[in-house]
C-alpha cells in the first residue's frame, strides 16, 4: 500500500506492507484523511533540520538520548538514532473510511460500516491504517466522508471547551480563529459563555464574529490586554483558549489527490 513517510524535510509517497487487524482494532480503507497545516507541516520542516539544530531547539529530547546512551550504549544508541532518522516517520491522525476487517474483541463494528477514525501515528495518511476500537465512530448516515474525516478537530475543540468548565456568563478568550479556534467559538458560544477571539488575520475574525464571538481583536491594531479588560468590565477573561490553525485535504491513494477515483460503498 502506499503510506506518507515524513522524511529529511519532505513527504514521501512510500510502498509499505498493509497492516493486518489487531485484536481489539478495527482495519479500515481509507477515504478522507484530515491533514493540519500547522503540526503536520511544522513536523515536516523539522524532519529537514540537522541533529545539532534539533537539539538546540528540543532539549527534552537530547535529555531523553543521553538517559538511553547511560543505560543502553552510545553505540546502540546511534544506530536506533540512524535507523529513526533513516526510516522516516508516519503522519496523521484524523480520517474516514470503510472497515474491510474486524479483530477480535471488536465486535461492534461490522464489515462494510463507514466509519470515522483519530489517532496520532495510528489514523495515518495511508491507503489502509488498523485503528483500536476505542478511536474509532461510525458515521451517521447522512454524512459525507470528507467532513467526517474531521472528526478529531471536532474532538479536540469539544475537550478544551470541556476542560476549562465554564459556566453561564463566564468569559473566554479564544486565540486563534482557525478551524479549531472557530469549532471553540460555537461550542463556548451555545454554553452560554461570552466569547472574545484573538488573531492576526481580519478575515478569520470576520468569521468568527459570524459565528458568534461578541468581540475580536487583532493584536497589531489594538493592545489585547486594554480591549479585553475594558470589555470584561476590568476583570479580564476568566480562560484564556490558544486554538491551532487546521485545513482539511483529500486521502491519500496513490498519495495526496485532488479526488478518490474508487468511491467506497
């Protein structure tokens, strides 16, 4: 099957063996991934940069290799390092498609069923992924696979909503009026919460304001503080939400294409 593999600064359209289905997972066909524009492609320019830059700027990580050269060996340390690096990464982690196999213990799906599934390193941009049971949902019926392979900005939008637990008439400040900035600003806006959006770009506040959000900023024109401040009658925002820019593309088949050319059932 053909897999993207984030390599030295690039995305490769790899051959690799299809997975099998694992007990406890579900072996989904692929029909609609969800690729982000900001972790995804951050990961990607990364991946191009040398070891000695990589550890200037993710220290925790050069912590992490100096634990494993004290307990298994510079050595063996350097070959896994080489092999990692050699061997490129796999990207991904929100997607939809149709499950051709069930494994043991996951029952609750069938064959055939059109499904939605998210993980990181698990819901990859790839022709067939074997996803636990536990990331994955069936499709309502009336839903199209290129919205549902968004599933997971939905997720990731409700749980920060969820998390922070305002209440009626608390306020929020959602920065970042990207796709998961605007999921926020709906989901705070019909719990009642007043909702104030920070960013940049004029045409996304615009956006948000249609959405919802009873103020937005861009902080190159105005003092956010000041605005935010005299806006929540001097108490400031009881949250302050920092949302990543999201865009949403085609599956990969073949790697990433302007359209599927075998529709799923």
């Amino acid at each position: 099957m053909i897999q993207a593999i984030v390599k030295k600064g690039k995305v490769l359209a790899e051959q690799i063996p299809a997975p099998s289905v694992s007990k406890g997972c579900v072996l989904i066909k692929v029909v609609n991934s969800c690729i982000s524009a900001g972790t995804e492609i951050s990961g990607v320019s990364n991946s191009g940069k040398s070891l000695i830059r990589r550890a200037l700027e993710q220290p925790e990580n050069v912590k992490k290799v100096i634990n494993m050269v004290k307990s298994d060996g510079i050595a063996s340390v350097y070959a896994k390092v080489k092999g990692k690096l050699d061997s490129g990464n796999p990207t991904g982690y929100s997607l939809s498609g149709v499950v051709i196999a069930v494994g043991e213990g996951a029952s609750n799906f069938e064959i055939g069923e059109r499904v939605a599934a998210a993980g990181a390193g698990l819901a990859n941009h790839a022709e067939y992924v074997d996803v636990p049971k536990n990331l994955v949902m069936k499709m309502p019926q009336d839903m199209d696979f290129e919205r549902a392979c968004t599933v997971t900005l939905g997720g990731i939008a409700m749980q920060g909503v969820r998390r922070i637990d305002l209440r009626l008439g608390e306020t929020c400040v959602v920065v970042g009026a990207g796709i998961l900035g605007l999921l926020a600003v709906q989901m705070l806006k019909i719990s009642g919460v007043r909702v104030a959006v920070s960013d940049f770009d004029d045409r996304r506040l615009q956006i948000a304001k249609e959405y919802g959000a009873e103020l937005v900023i861009n902080p190159s024109k105005d003092d956010l503080l000041d605005v935010v401040s005299s806006w929540s009658g001097g108490y400031g925002a009881k949250v302050c939400q920092s949302c990543q820019v999201i865009g949403v593309r085609p599956a990969v088949d073949g790697f990433i294409r302007a359209s599927m050319q075998e529709k799923a059932p």
